[in-house]
C-alpha cells in the first residue's frame, strides 16, 4: 500500500511572526485526514515551525540538503543537522534548484542518497521545460532525471522514496498539468523505476504531482489512482487554501482496492 503525502513547499517566503500566525490559523481551519502532511518551511523557520506543529500531526521537511555530514562546506546543511532539528522530509532537485543554482543531476543523486542514509525521506522533483515538452523531448528528460535520482538505490529501498512529477511551466504559472497528463507522467516514473527495480518494486513508488495546485483543482488530482498527493507551492501559503487543497484531495479519493493492491 502506499501511502499518500501533501507537502507544502513554502519556498523563500515567511518571517518569523508570518509563520507562527499561519500555524495558528492552519490548526483552526484543519481536518485530520489519512494523508501525511508535511511542511517545509525556509531554514530559519525550522526550528520555529517545529515546535508549533507538535501534537498536530503534520509533519516537518526541509527544502533542500546538503551531501556531506559535517566538515568545511560554508552555507550547506547537512542531513543531521536537519534530522535533529525535527524534520524526517526533504526536498531535492526542485527545479528552481536545478535552473537557477544549476544543480545536476549527480548532485541531485547525491542529496537523495544522503538523505536517505540519514533517515530522512527525499521528495525528488522531476519534470521537463515547456520547450521539451513542445519538441517531443520531455519524456526522455522525465526518464533521464528519474533515473538519474534512483539509480543509486535497490528495489528494498523504494518505501524510502517519492519522486514529486513538477512540470516546469506549470510551476507558478497558474497553469496546471491536466490530471491526465500527470497521471500518465507518474506511470512513466514508475515504468523507468521498473527497468531499474522490477514491476513489483516500481509498483510501490510514491509519485506526488506539482505545479499550481489550487484548492478548486486538488480533487481531480486526487481522483487519479496513479498519484499520490501534492506538492503544493503558491497555494500553501495561505493556510486556508491549503486546508482546502488536502480536504479536496481526500473528497475525491476512493480507491480502497488499487490502494491496497500497487498500481502498475
Ligand atoms: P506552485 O509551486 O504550486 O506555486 O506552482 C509548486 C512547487 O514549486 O513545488
């Protein structure tokens, strides 16, 4: 069975007092669901976030990691260091990462190893630019990239992994992947773990879809049996709208059987 995740990926936005006001108000707005749900804060609101979250439920994850322990790496973080100020997430590879901070694919292999040597589930991102898309390429970037990320790992590994499919145009655009589409995408994913693991093993993999998910639109994600929650950007600001994106989700999600079974 896999489980499902909502993840809030609030990027380089909040201050202290924002924060704690959104906690706040996410508690009162919040129902509690079956799906995990997990926010990443900026590194300076770890700690803080931490603690507000204690005894909700909802979980905590950083936005990135570093690949190394401890040592002589000026403005990194590391694995531990996340691990013990509370998180068990982290995101890596997000595309912002890999265009803006040219992030490769080796070190985005790199970060999901350590992670997951630390005890911390990576929350991979993948997905191709508008301009590969339209040229026919964006399945071979899909495939490259996810294979890239997972070639590291044995089938044993798989529960310890989610690949969020984030489809470059659509992040921040407003214009999000038609539901079938990330559907289709997060088979691809699993097809590429299966040439790596075997079909039993990419069965289990967690995909998450991501890209300008709003509350009026979680539900047709979660009516599609190929995913398994959101990564959630601009939407999760606002504690109201997420709230609104995970009951969304979980109105529309019923799939007891295929749940229980694997998906293919
Ligand atoms: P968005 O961002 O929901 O604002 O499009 C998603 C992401 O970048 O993870």
């Amino acid at each position: 069975m896999r489980g499902e995740v909502i993840a809030a990926n609030w990027k380089m936005n909040m201050d202290v007092c924002s924060a704690w006001q959104y906690l706040e108000r996410l508690k009162k707005a919040w129902k509690p669901s079956s799906q995990r749900v997990v926010i990443f804060p900026p590194f300076t609101l770890l700690w803080l976030v931490g603690m507000g979250l204690q005894g909700t439920g909802v979980e905590l994850g950083a936005q990135d990691v570093f690949w190394e322990a401890t040592g002589s790496f000026t403005g990194e973080v590391s694995p531990l260091m996340i691990k013990e100020i509370g998180c068990n997430w982290v995101i890596v590879g997000h595309s912002e990462r890999r265009n803006i901070l040219l992030e490769t694919d080796q070190m985005v292999a790199k970060k999901a190893r350590a992670a997951v040597d630390n005890g911390l589930t990576p929350i991979i991102c993948v997905g191709e630019s508008w301009e590969e898309k339209q040229s026919g390429l964006g399945e071979a970037k899909l495939r490259h990239q996810v294979n890239a990320a997972l070639s590291g790992f044995s089938a044993h590994e798989v529960d310890k992994l989610v690949i969020a499919y984030e489809p470059i145009w659509a992040i921040g655009t407003g214009r999000a992947a038609a539901p079938e589409d990330a559907a289709w995408a997060a088979s691809l994913i699993r097809g590429t773990a299966s040439d790596l693991w075997g079909d039993r093993a990419a069965a289990r993999l967690r995909v998450l879809y991501g890209g300008s998910v709003k509350p009026a639109t979680a539900g047709d994600f979660g009516a599609r049996p190929e995913l398994d929650g959101m990564l959630v950007g601009g939407a999760s600001l606002n504690p109201h709208d997420f709230a609104g994106v995970i009951s969304g989700w979980a109105e529309r999600r019923r799939f007891p059987t295929l749940q229980a079974g694997g998906l293919g």
